[in-house]
C-alpha cells in the first residue's frame, strides 16, 4: 500500500497532479481544489489511498488525514466507489458530511447515486456510515443551526 507520495509536481490539472517520486511520476487523483493549490516545480505532500482493481491501479490522495479516512469510510458503502468518494470531499467538508449523515439529509446523496437510471436510495448512504463516524467526525452537539446543503449528481 502507498500511505504517502512526497515530491516534485510535474503536472497538475483539475482532477490531480503527476507528483515525481525516486524519478517516477505518479498520477494522483485529487479534488479540484486540492489539485489547483498545487504548483509546478514545487514540492508536495499527500495522504494517499491505492485502488487495486482487476485493470487498473488507482491512487487518490488528500491533504490530510481526516479526508483519507472519511475517503475510506464513504467507499464502505455499498454502491459507493473511489470516484464518488472523491466527489463528495470535493464539495462537502467533513464537518459538513458527518453533519448530512448524523441529520440524515438527503441532499448529498448524489454520492451514493451509482451509474445508470435507478439512482440508490440514500438511506444507503447514511446507515452504515452513521454508525461508523470516527470520532473526528462523529456528530455532537452544533453550535449553529444545521445547514442544507445544495447537491449536483456526479
């Protein structure tokens, strides 16, 4: 497993960068705004996550360790995969997921949407998750009222 990549920035694009590591460039997938923070020629550090499939291997990183593991924790659910995991982080902060998923509001549930016409049923979504919030993320008590969240399906 590759926990980590530290290197040089050879390419960045709105979906990730080519980070050089020991003279090889990775491809890692990022949010937008993660990836549009980066520079070229400048050196960068990234909590990473490697998806083994069949054909593919896959690394999606993250600026910290608290979007890893949330990364991690919304691609437990069923129907959901590293690419909508990634979409979800890049439009919601983690305080506001846990906060959707402790208020079961529907409205990020486009991240639990799988291709195709039938979407999932978001309660899908909440009720592994819920149970399952590390305690960075658990819900408590807000001291604003809770937000509603604007959505668009991936």
């Amino acid at each position: 497993m590759i926990s980590s990549v530290r290197g040089t920035v050879l390419h960045v694009a709105g979906g990730g960068a080519v980070i050089e590591v020991g003279g090889v460039g990775m491809w890692v997938a990022l949010t937008p705004d993660h990836a549009l923070g980066l520079r070229v020629g400048s050196e960068a550090f990234v909590h990473t996550a490697l998806i083994v499939r069949e054909d593919d291997l896959s690394l999606y990183g993250f600026a910290s360790r608290e979007q890893l593991e949330l990364f991690d924790l919304l691609r437990s659910v069923s129907g959901v995969g590293p690419k909508s995991a990634l979409g979800v982080l890049a439009q919601l902060s983690p305080d506001e997921i846990a906060r959707a998923v402790a208020e079961e509001d529907d409205a990020p549930s486009g991240g639990c949407r799988a291709s195709g016409p039938r979407p999932r049923s978001s309660s899908r979504c909440r009720s592994p998750a819920s149970s399952s919030l590390p305690p960075p993320f658990a819900p408590g008590p807000l001291s604003s009222p809770p937000m509603r969240m604007s959505w668009q399906p991936l």
